[in-house]
C-alpha cells in the first residue's frame, strides 16, 4: 500500500486516493475533426507500459484535487506527483 | 497435581500456579506459563490429532507458529476456534480442547481407512478421479469435504469484539529474540521511535531456553535487562503475543495482537485481538529461523519431533518429552540438545547422516555418554499411536545404498534435525529477493527493498556475537535514516553460544525401506499430507515448474504455507532433475504470515458499522408510520407504507391510485444535488449534457441526459438556473457520488481554464415531492403565493415560503401527475413535513414509497438510469433523440454516436411490452427469445428492464431492451420463465399512460 504525496495535502495513505489511468491522454480539441481511429485511440488505447507510468489519481478523502503521478509499475516506487496543467516530467529511468 | 513427564524444576513456568483443563473431554492440568501442547507432553499425551487426507495419527512437531500437526478445535459455541496450533496456545483455567478430522474419536478413527488405501490416493487422486461427469462434482464434493478436513467453524455469531490500531513509527523491529532486542535498544538509545513486535507471550526467543553467555552473563539475564530498559522508555513501544501478518508497500505492515485469547471468560472491556496497521519508516526483520525437518519414512507419528521443539519443552516449560530420546541429524545442533537432554535424566541416542563429525563433537560424545550412530539413517518407525521403536541401518559412502544389517531400537522419542530455514516469508511478501545460501542449504534474503534490514538467523547467519553486532548497528542505522543521530556506546562486547549451527548438507530425502517413489510415507508437507512421493509422482507427470509441483501436489498449501516443507520439497525437486536447488526456485509467500480471524481484519466495521447509513430528515416519521425501508446505495429509502395487513402489492396499488387520484407524498431528499455557479456555468452544462443550456431563462428547469465518452447514458436528472451564473442540478440518488466526480474530472483535468464550482448539496435540501390532481389545492394552503399554471407552470422554479419556512418549489414530475417538488433547507425538513401531512388529511394525502415511485413511473415510460440502462445504451437507443442536441459543436460522448456500432439501426433498444394474457408480471431480468424450444439454449434478443402491475390500467406493464426492438412495434415475443412457462407479449411504444402528458402539463 503506497503512500502518497499530494502535491496539495502532503504524504498520506493510498486509501485516502484513488487511480483514474493513464494522465496526458489530451481530449481532442474538436472531436467532429477526427477519425474514428483517432477517436478510438483518445478512448480506448493505453499504454500499459514495463517502467515508468503516468497516471491520474484522486484525493478523494481530502482535497478532492485531481494530480498526476509518476510512477514505476515494476518497482511499484512513485517517483513523482505534480499537479494538472504541469509539464510531463522525463522518462528518465527506463 | 501429577504430570508424568514434568521435571521437578526447571522451565519459565509458575509451578505455584496449577491450572485446569481438558482435551477431549478428560480432565488434566498444567501450569501457568504452559502452552496447550507442552501441559499435554507434561501429561504423556502425544496423539493429538488425525491428519488431513490419510487420517494417520499425528503430534507436536514444534513449539511454535510453524506447527502443521497439532491442530485442535478449541473452545466451544460461538466461540470456538478451528486449527489452533496447540503450540500456540497459552492455558487458562477451563481451557477445552479436543481432536480434528476424526471419528468416532482420535484413537479410533473410521477415517484412518484412507491410509490403507493411501497408494491408489496419491497426488491429483481427486483431479482424476471424479473428473466424469462433470456435473456429479458437486456431488462427490460433498462427501470429500466431509472426509478430508480439518476444524469445523463455529454455527453461531462470533460474540466477541476486535478492534483495529493505526501506528506510524521509525523503526519497527519483528522478532524479540536477541538480535531484534539489540537492534531495538540501539535504534531506541539513538531517539527513533520504535516499536518491536513478538509473537510469543515471552520474549527473548530460542536464547531463553539456551545456555548462551552476552555480555559475559546469563542470555537469560541480558534479555531481561534489555526489556526492561525498553519498557522503560517513552520512545519504545513493546508488544508481545503480537504476529506481523503482512507487509506491503512502503514499508506497511500489519500484526495481529492477542489481546485476551489466552484468557478464561474475560469480562474486560478489552478486545479478544487487537489488528495493527503500522506504517514504519525503516523496518528491522529478526524473526529468526525454523528447524528443517528430515525425509524418512514414517516421519509424522507421534512422538517425532524437531530438535529444538524437544529443547524448547525441557528448558523453557520443564517437560521431558521422552525418556529413552533418539536423535537424528545431518548437523552439529542437535548435540547440543542431546547434552541437555542427557542433563535432564534421559538416555540418548543420536544418528548422524555424516559420515564425520568433528572432533569436538566426538569428545563431547564421550564426556557424556551419548552413544552414536554415524553414517546411519532412520528407515523406519513404528507404534500404532505413538513411536515406541525405530530401524535404522548404515549408508553406504556414497549415500545411495546400505551396507550391513538394519537394527532396530527402542525409543519413546525422535528428535530429527535437519537444518535451519530462515522465516523469510515476510522479507518475501515485502518483494524482497531471495537467494539459495549451499552453506545453509536454504533461501536467505538477497536483495533487499528500501528502508529495510534483515539480520541474524532470518538473513542466514548464525554466529551469536556477530548477529549481536550486526544488529546493534541495524539499529543505529536505521533510526540516523529516520533524523535520529544521537550518538551512542556500542553495548555488545562479547557473546557466545555452547554449540553454534555452522552448515548442513541438504538431505533431500533419507532412504527407507522401500523405494520412495512406491507410495511410501516419507512426509514432506505434514498438514497436506504431502509424501516425498507425491513429488516424484509430480515430476513424472509433467508438473515440473515450482508452481505446477505446488499446487498439483498441494505441498506448502496448508494454513501454516509449508513453514517446515518448502525447502525439503524443492529439494526433492532438485534431485529428481538433477539441478541446483536455486535454479528450482520457489514459490511465493503471501499475506497472512499465520492464520489470521475474519473478526481482527473486519474490527469494528461490522452489523451497522460495516457501511455508512445516510437517513434523511423525515426518517423517523417514516419509522413511525410503518415504512418499509430499502437500501438505495448508502441510503434507506421507504420502500412501502403497508397498512395494517396489506400485502406490498395490496400497498402499492393503494399508493399509486392516491397518488394518481388525489394526491400522494414522496420524501425525494435523497435525489443527487449538486450546486454549480461560475460565469461559465451555461457553457459547462453545454458539454455536459447532451442537450442545449444556454438559453435556459431564469426559474426554468430542464431535463438533461449524461453521456460518458463512450456516448453510452450514464445519469440523468432536471437542471434549473435559479441565477445568471448558477444552476441547481438533481442526479440519481446511487450516482450523485458518481457524477459530482465526473464534473470536477472534466473541470480539473480539461476545462482548467473554466471558471465553474461544484458544491454537493444533496444533505442540505429536504425535498419533499407531492403530486396527484389535488397537490396544487394542498400547496396553495401552506403558501400565500400565487401557484397557478400561469404562475408556477411545468418545468418552472418559484421561491416562494412554504409553512412560513424560504423554499424552492420546483413544478417538475417524475410520476406524470401535476407534481411540486419543495425543497427547504433539511433542518426544516420534518416540521415542513408534518405540517404538509396535516393539511394533505383534507385530500386523504398518502405518502408513497419507491417502488410506486417506480410503478407510476413506469406508466409513463420514464427511465431508470442504471435499471432500464447498463451502460451499453446511448440516448437513441431509449428512443430519446429528442433530447440530443444537433446544433451544438461538442459535448460528452458526441462523436462517439456516429461510430459505426453505435450508430448501428438494430442495436438494443427500450420498448414497452403488453404481456398477452394481461396477468402475468414478468419477473425483472428475464429473458426474450424469438422461438422457444423445452429447455435452454435458446437464442436471446433482450431482457425485461422493468416490469410492474399497473394499477392504473389494471393490466402488467413492462420495459425490456430489446434487438432492433425500435421498428417492431407491434410484434409478438416469448419470454421463457424458470418454471417452464413460456409468456407471450406484444411490441409497443413505452409510453403507457397519458401519452400527450396532459396530467403533469396541467
């Protein structure tokens, strides 16, 4: 069981959280322009990586504040939380 | 009192203190400081239970958590407890015990037959056998239940009360024997808060019952003076009788406490268990080792155990399991316990597998008499109950074969060695490597996880002064990575044990008497009931991958998770195919480390604390009128009023034709509210619902569908802009959590530039829903605003007082009828309530519940979101395109409906069905088939969502999502029913009731 580091809260127990997936997955900015492929990539497609993970969490026993994590799925270590809006930190370790 | 093997001193046991008990009904006694299992070696009594699959008489192996043999049913009634480890247990005055899995008793067991049969059941014996026909598993289950099996589980409610811990510290030592106390004390002296956890009532571990020096005194004495500085510290926390049973993640673990197990009837206000949930920032593991038993035939009979099970009865509990001992070993350990035993007034014999022993030992052979067998093995033991003689025989120089003649001896114990295990199951569930050390001939811990330390015995390393060291600085370590520097004297100077364990061969199995591949009983997992051949069987067949050899033989299965068989399996393993035991691997060990109660784990959260009850203002009222409640996610809702005798049907169709005829009341407090306010409220709404927002007026309300991505509806509810830039919006009761998260998702994640805040209200409104043909004449009572259709019209919102309390009226229906739905603010909720109820006397007012909610609903053709939908259907397939916005850019799941499936012509659609015979209610969930045949398959086109007897109509009503079922109206279906009966029904429209909406429009 992680603990988490709320970029709003602090550290607290995963059980306050929850995951939503995969983050920097952008909505299309006018989903009328885009194929069914890329439609069907924005909802379906994701990718599951060995390594490092981008995901969303919630601090839904808090601040209710979405953020994202980074986070490596072999190891289980969260390297990094940093809010919404901010840049996608490096791959830098896998 | 008299116990015939008790010695007459010695032991960490109160002699003043004599207790009472009985196992299997005969009354005996021990004494305080006893465990169940050494007051029955105290009595002579060595058959304590019958094993798990060949019912073969079985006793004490051990004395401690690891034990798989002398499992007991302990207690009575409510509170007995299945497979408690007799080891385990500490005597209290009226302690009752008794026997498993046998009948008609332990000394006569019909079961036992399964032994003489035991070569037809080997290994997937139950796989193969009842394989045909499949469908008499369930039969033959039964009866292999009955006969393999261990305790039974208590028939009543468990009376007694858990509790549950969080604890967060710096350091967290398992194990309190002494290396875990020396890394306590050090981290403990430096200024970390520690917590150090044991699971034995006395700590101190193997060292109390040893003759080691520390510090040049007694390890008895150093123990004691360590515990009693701990104890003494405010930083320090010390828990005995405490077993960590998990550790995850970043360094969380888990330990059970026993807090009253051990004593009789306790009438404290304590719980039976404490379950602890520890975050510690460095964890030190020192939960020592588990002797390794040996391979021989006939290993498991009474009166057989380990080594250091046989020293820990003598020195710590003064019983002397045995008088004429024998021992058997392949290591220098067991010489140690021969000397104590010699000490205590026993014969002894040992049988080496060595062919050589060290000089030392030989000296210390003939300074205490102890005659020796090297280069012998046990192939044999018998005694129907318990060991009364052994055979043993001479190897060969290579160990392949025998020379000379067997001999057979006699004996009333067997100790056996064979090696030591470190408990590395915690460090394993930890995610930490292991390792197979030759030396040790074991798995020991290799890499470890962060902020982590293993130390002593538990890492391999069996040199007392050393480990002392080694943990003194663990310690240290480990609370300097916590901020905790403060500089301390090293306290560890000098430590010394009579007769350390240095290495061991590894002995995969000892020859018999028999070949062991020829369903002899050289036991590997006691508590499965795992032979050595078992896994020559296993290897045979295919099952050659650690993980298939496991689970087809079940070896290391049982509750105690193969503590004293892993390693001798594995190496079985590694002879049969002839590769390094490393290179065989090894399973992984999982939480819990024991068995631990379903009580410790639920605490407290159990009957109305296991989920949250939310209960509206009006509630009581509802108690009080006879309501029938029903759970609607979190929340008790009335389901139904019933009068007097009433049926619920007979209630319901009373409910809904006052509803439709006069006027009814419905507490609709729980529905979803979310308050939403921000200059970009229109346009949020616009790309959360389906339909157009922005010219929404001021005291307008709309009805919204919302779509996910996926363009499949997941909520729905009426909106109102109440301001220029705030809306009141109304959910469904289950999913109101669900879509205020769905909003702040979209605000947080999309639209961060959007300026829009979301407030949960939902517990802020009592909302009391009136409607019927007489709900206007009702209001207009309590008020002295105006309500008319001019005034007030459908789908409008009036702030207006009602019984002199500020309101918000919101003239919206879900019943079809002219309807008023008053929202006050909850504390005014019952008193606006009861005043509603007395003037609706007038009208024979009649609150309702939710299932007529659902009735009159259903009349008009109304959704359930979540009933009539399962996420799989998009607002066109419920024929509510009307509510799909064609003008508008974007909005959720827009471009998902022009995918081709979901623009498909014949998907699932909702219909209405008129059942035929105009008296069948169709259960809910039933299925529609086109052509019915006498029994299932049959090809299925739908599903019946919703199905009631419309008491307005006064003929069943029911909405089903049917194939293509949009352009059949009209058609005949079939709906099969479990008991054979096949009904017909017609296609139609789902609308039932006043399709031109009359009633509600005024």
């Amino acid at each position: 069981m992680f603990v988490i580091k709320c970029p709003y809260c602090g550290e607290r127990d995963q059980t306050e959280f929850s995951c939503h997936g995969e983050s920097h997955i952008a909505r299309p900015e006018n989903p009328n322009e885009v194929n069914d492929k890329e439609w069907g990539e924005y909802l379906f497609f994701r990718s599951n990586p060995k390594g490092m993970h981008y995901e969303r969490w919630t601090h839904d026993h808090g601040c209710r504040q979405w953020f994202n994590v980074k986070r490596h799925t072999v190891t289980d270590k969260i390297i990094q939380t940093y809010t919404m809006g901010e840049e996608k930190p490096e791959d830098d370790n896998v | 009192m008299f116990n015939r093997n008790r010695l007459i001193s010695g032991g960490s046991i109160n002699r003043n203190k004599p207790i009472n008990f009985k196992f299997n009904g005969q009354s005996l006694n021990g004494y305080e400081g006893d465990t169940l299992a050494s007051a029955l070696l105290a009595n002579d009594i060595h058959l304590i239970g019958r094993s798990f699959k060949y019912h073969r008489p079985r006793g004490i192996l051990t004395s401690g958590s690891e034990e798989p043999n002398a499992l007991v049913q302990l207690g009575k009634g409510s509170k007995t407890e299945p497979n408690a480890r007799a080891t385990e247990i500490e005597l209290y005055e009226g302690l009752e015990a008794s026997s498993q899995n046998c009948w008609p008793s332990v000394k006569y067991d019909i079961g036992a037959l399964n032994n003489l049969f035991s070569r037809i059941l080997p290994a997937g014996f139950y796989y193969k056998t009842f394989m045909w026909p499949p469908s008499a598993w369930m039969f033959y289950e039964y009866f292999i239940r009955r006969a393999a099996g261990l305790g039974e589980a208590p028939k009543e409610k468990n009376p007694d009360r858990y509790e549950q811990k969080f604890f967060y510290c710096d350091v967290m030592v398992v194990g309190a024997g002494a290396t875990g106390l020396a890394a306590a004390l050090a981290a403990a002296r430096s200024g970390a808060n520690v917590l150090i956890v044991d699971e034995k009532p006395e700590m101190g571990g193997y060292l109390i019952s040893s003759k080691a020096k520390i510090n040049n005194i007694d390890a008895k004495d150093w123990i004691k003076d360590t515990l009693t500085e701990l104890n003494s510290l405010s930083n320090v926390t010390v828990l005995n009788r405490t077993t960590a049973t998990g550790y995850y993640d970043y360094n969380y673990i888990t330990a059970l406490q026993k807090v009253t197990n051990h004593i009789e009837n306790s009438n404290s206000k304590l719980p039976r268990e404490r379950f602890w949930r520890i975050r510690s920032k460095q964890v030190i593991l020192a939960q020592g080792a588990f002797e390794r038993p040996l391979v021989f035939s006939g290993n498991d009979r009474p009166g057989i155990m380990m080594a250091s099970a046989g020293q820990v009865y003598m020195s710590q509990y003064g019983v002397l399991p045995g008088n004429s001992i024998t021992l058997f070993t392949n290591n220098d350990h067991a010489y140690t316990v021969a000397v104590d035993a010699i000490s205590k007034g026993a014969k002894v014999v040992v049988i080496d597998l060595r062919s050589n022993v060290s000089s030392e030992i030989t000296k210390l052979c003939e300074k205490n008499k102890i005659e020796t067998y090297n280069s012998h093995a046990v192939i044999s033991t018998h005694g129907s109950q318990k060991v009364n003689s052994i055979t043993l025989q001479e190897l060969s120089e290579d160990k392949q074969s025998f020379v000379g003649e067997a001999i057979t001896i006699n004996t009333d114990l067997l100790l056996m060695s064979g090696g030591w295990n470190p408990a590395v199951q915690l460090f394993s569930q930890s995610r930490g490597k292991l390792r197979y050390d030759d030396q040790i001939s074991s798995f020991v811990p290799d890499v470890l996880v962060d902020n982590q330390y293993v130390i002593g015995t538990n890492n391999g390393d069996f040199n007392l002064k050393q480990n002392l060291i080694d943990s003194q600085n663990a310690g240290i370590s480990a609370a300097k990575e916590t901020g905790n520097k403060k500089d301390i004297d090293e306290f560890i100077s000098e430590a010394n044990e009579p007769n350390e364990f240095t290495t061991s061969d590894v002995v995969p199995y000892v020859l018999g008497s028999k070949p062991v591949t020829h369903g002899s009983k050289h036991f590997i997992d006691f508590q499965n009931d795992v032979t050595a051949s078992d896994i020559f069987l296993a290897q045979r067949e295919g099952y050659i991958s650690v993980e298939h050899t496991k689970r087809y033989t079940t070896t290391g299965m049982a509750t105690d998770q193969g503590k004293t068989s892993n390693v001798n399996a594995l190496a079985i393993m590694s002879h049969i195919q002839k590769k390094p035991v490393g290179e065989v691997g090894h399973t992984t060990f999982r939480p819990p480390y024991v068995p631990q109660t379903f009580g410790a784990i639920a605490g407290r959260n159990v009957d109305q604390y296991f989920d949250p009850q939310r209960l509206t203002a009006v509630h009581q009222w509802h108690k009080d009128n006879g309501a029938v409640f029903e759970d609607v996610g979190q929340w008790k809702r009335p389901y139904f009023y019933p009068k007097n005798t009433e049926t619920m049907k007979e209630a319901v169709n009373r409910e809904c034709l006052a509803a439709r005829k006069s006027v009814g009341i419905l507490d609709a407090s729980t529905l979803g509210k979310i308050d939403i306010q921000g200059p970009d409220a229109a346009k949020f709404l616009n790309l959360i619902y389906t339909n157009a927002w922005s010219k929404l007026e001021i005291g307008s309300c709309r009805y919204g569908l919302m779509c996910n991505e996926h363009g499949m509806v997941f909520d729905d509810g009426v909106t109102t802009r109440i301001g220029e830039n705030h809306y009141h919006m109304t959910t469904t009761t289950g999913g109101a959590a669900r879509v205020m998260s769905w909003l702040e998702e979209f605000l947080q994640t999309e639209w961060l530039d959007m300026k829009v805040y979301c407030t949960s209200v939902t517990e802020q409104w009592t909302v009391l829903s009136i409607c019927g043909p007489k709900s206007r004449d009702l209001l207009s009572s309590l008020t002295d605003e105006k309500i008319d259709n001019e005034s007030l019209p459908y789908m409008k919102m009036k702030s207006i007082k009602v019984c002199g309390v500020e309101a918000r009226v919101f003239r919206i229906s879900f019943t079809g009828e002219l309807s008023f739905e008053i929202n006050v603010p909850a504390r005014y909720g019952k008193y606006v309530w009861d005043k509603v109820i007395e003037a609706g006397k007038k009208y024979n007012i009649t609150p309702y519940g939710t299932e007529t909610m659902h009735v009159l609903r259903a009349e008009k053709g109304f959704i359930i979101v979540g009933q009539d939908t399962d996420g799989s259907a998009t607002p066109s397939d419920l024929n509510m395109d009307w509510i799909v916005s064609k003008k508008k850019e974007d909005f959720l799941g827009k471009r998902s409906f022009i995918r081709s499936d979901t623009a498909r012509e014949d998907r699932k659609h909702l219909v209405g069905l008129l059942i035929n015979d105009k008296k069948t209610v169709l259960p809910e969930g039933s299925h529609i088939v086109e052509e019915a045949s006498k029994k299932p398959p049959m090809k299925m086109s739908g599903h019946i969502t919703s199905s009631y007897f419309s008491p307005t109509l006064g003929y069943p009503i029911a909405m089903a999502m049917l194939k293509n079922g949009k352009n059949r109206h009209g058609e005949t279906v079939l709906i099969p029913l479990m008991d054979g009966k096949i009904i017909e029904a017609t296609i139609t429209d789902s609308v039932f009731y006043d399709k031109e909406g009359v009633r509600q429009n005024d």
